[in-house]
C-alpha cells in the first residue's frame, strides 16, 4: 500500500504522484496488487481501479489525510472500512512517501515500511508556511522523522536526494536510488519548433517553483528577441500572483498561462518549444527535464536544486545557473546559438533515453521482496502477493 497526499487526479498533483503511480503500475504487471491512499478531492471518486489495476482510496483532505490513513488501517484490522480484508486484505509492505511530512505508519502499522522521500524540504519550508509553522514542519522533517524511520529502508530518486538525508542521520546503506522513468513524449502527429523563440515552463504554481525567474527572463530578452514567447503549462494556488507580476513587468502579453495540460498537450509544448526552463528551489529528481530531454528539447536549471543535477548533464544536456541573472544570461546564450541549442537537444535525448519505468519498477519490486524489507512470516503463499 502507497501512502501519498495526493494522486495525479488531484489538481495539485505533480511529480511525486507521477512516480507513485508508474512505480505502483509496474509492481502490478509484475503481480503484485496495490492500493494508493490519499487525500479526497472534486476531481475523482473515493475509491476507484485505474486501468492499470491500482485501487485508489481517497479520504480525508490536505492535512487530515495521514490521520485518516492511519485510521483505515486500523479499522481494517477489524474487518470495517475500505480496508478491511473482505475489500482487498491488509498490506504486506507499506510505501510511505514523505513529501515534508510522512504518514508516521511505522507508529501504527507492524508490516515493513519502506520510506519514499523525493527530496528534503529544508529550503521550502519558509516559502510555503509562516516562521512558526516552517520550524515545526523542519523539526519533524529532519529530526523527528529520521528518528520514528530508523529500522525501515528509504528509497529516494537521486543522490543529491541521499546524500541530504546523510545529513539527517539516515544510513547511506539503508538509501536506495530508483530514478524516475522517462515516460513516451512523441506526439501523435510530428511537432515542429515554432518559428520565433519560445520557453516553456512545466510544473505546479507554487512559490517554491520560482516561475518568477521565467518571468524575468522573457522581460529582460524580449528587446533582444522580439518574438519571444513564454509559455507556463500547470495550475497552483499561486497563479494570480504570477499573472500579476506578468502584467507589472509589462509581458502579460508574451506569457500564456495553460493551465492543466494533457499528456498529449505536454508533449506538445515540450516539442515546439525552443528551450524548457526549470527554475525550481528543490527537486527530488526533475521529470519535466526528461521530458522535455525526450523530444531534444534542452533545459535551464539551478544548480544545487537536488536531483536536477543528474537528471541534466550540466554543459552537454543544458545548463545549470547560479541566480537570477545567470539564468537570464544562460537563457539569451542558448536562445541565440542555434547549433549549440541543437547538440544539447539530441545529448538530452539520449540522456532521457537511459531511464525507464519498466527498469524502475524492476529495481522497486526486487527491494520489496528482499529478505531485509519483508520479514520471512510476511512472505506471501502465492505468487500473485499483496502491495497493497
């Protein structure tokens, strides 16, 4: 069972539901069956079976969903609720994904407990909560947590992502590293470049997102190329701020706000676009980078913003900046160089090329049935077993 605050249904739904959910569908087509637990939202059912055979049980919301989790569980164990043996059986292992705050499951639950961490939110905190609420959710993030997860394995998606829980006091040893898979990004019909230049950025509007330094990027160049166009694909709470901070520095008329885009939609826009920009504070690995990697389209990111540091290949598959004005800087070099533009293109193809979800969800399903994950009296009696 996968322990998430949220699935890709939701409208704040991002990478971490993206990896969630494929790592879950693989596990699946190797006989495994699943459940993922999250939060209740408008935009699907409170309990449902996707096509790919993952049962998704929503109840509760932002902030309650890891009491109401830890709730079913228990109830389940009573034969009531939607966990209950009759609608599905207890789990045999439990995937707790701690995005800042985890599920606290080792607390409750007596099944192995691997715990997911994308990436560590120690510069998020004050971004997205006020002073007090930022050093209560860092205590718990960096020294509750590793504490209450001492005896269970972590899996995280990069190194940056390991070597920070290092930091916190998690055992390398106890770290393992399954990279996101590069999904299938060519369009149904061929995509060319648009014919002036064009950005895209991909991802949730949240502050942490720093879309803003897009923003600057399209205000400082657009003398330089007058054609240019920015394109902000995703949907978040903080939108009208950066709608409004489009119009103050006067290119509302230059940013196309896409909001929620299909799957199709996105391979579009990574496809025409010129450059993808990824101006993230943290991310546990960067999946829009591949992506757009996928269909030879280069990127723009910070450098030492976690995983993005593997998921592009500083100088050969784009280019890492150091602040705002590097990142401008880099923006305008890459803009104007059409063939150095080009080579980074095909190196990011091939790049995208090196990660699948078939060889994660392989790594995945051999660190769950390892003797030191699953206790010998939890191993399963039939070959179709339980996840979830």
């Amino acid at each position: 069972m996968f322990l998430n605050w949220r699935d890709t249904r939701n409208p704040h739904g991002g990478g971490s539901e993206v990896y969630v959910e494929k790592i879950a569908g693989e596990l699946i087509r190797r006989g495994y069956r699943a459940t993922l637990f999250c939060a209740a939202h408008d935009e699907g059912p409170a309990d449902e079976t996707t096509a790919a055979g993952l049962r998704v049980v929503r109840r509760g919301g932002r902030h309650t969903v890891y009491l109401r989790a830890a709730l079913a569980y228990l109830l389940g164990m009573i034969g009531i609720g939607p966990l209950s043996r009759r609608r599905g059986g207890r789990p045999d292992v439990l995937v707790d994904v701690g995005n800042g705050l985890p599920f606290f499951s080792p607390l409750w639950s007596r099944r192995p407990v691997i715990a997911l961490v994308h990436h560590v939110h120690r510069e998020q905190w004050p971004v997205v909560l006020t002073p007090r609420l930022a050093r209560i959710g860092w205590w718990i993030e960096s020294w509750l947590a590793p504490r209450l997860y001492s005896h269970c394995r972590y899996v995280t998606v990069s190194a940056a992502t390991r070597d920070e829980l290092a930091v916190l006091g998690v055992d390398p040893e106890r770290v393992t590293i399954v990279h996101n898979g590069t999904p299938e990004m060519a369009p149904a019909a061929p995509v060319a470049r648009t014919p002036e230049p064009s950005l895209v950025v991909l991802g949730r509007l949240v502050p942490h997102k720093r879309v803003e330094m897009a923003l600057d990027a399209v205000a400082e160049l657009h003398h330089e190329f007058p054609g240019l166009t920015l394109t902000v694909a995703g949907q978040g709470w903080w939108e009208d701020e950066l709608r409004e901070y489009a119009v103050k520095h006067g290119i509302a008329d230059r940013v196309r706000f896409a909001g929620f885009v299909s799957d199709e939609e996105k391979r579009v826009l990574m496809s025409e676009a010129w450059l993808a920009l990824t101006p993230s504070l943290k991310e546990g690995w960067g999946l829009t980078i591949v992506e757009a990697g996928a269909v030879g389209t280069p990127n723009i990111a910070i450098r030492g913003a976690g995983g993005v540091e593997e998921s592009l290949v500083d100088g050969r598959t784009g280019l890492l900046a150091d602040d705002t004005p590097d990142f401008i800087a880099k923006t305008r070099l890459l803009l104007a160089d059409d063939a150095l533009r080009a080579e980074m293109g095909s190196a990011a193809r091939a790049h995208a090329d090196c990660f699948t979800w078939p060889s994660a969800g392989e790594k995945f399903a051999g660190l769950i049935s390892a003797p030191r994950v699953v206790r010998a009296t939890d191993q399963p009696r039939q070959r179709t077993h339980t996840a979830g």
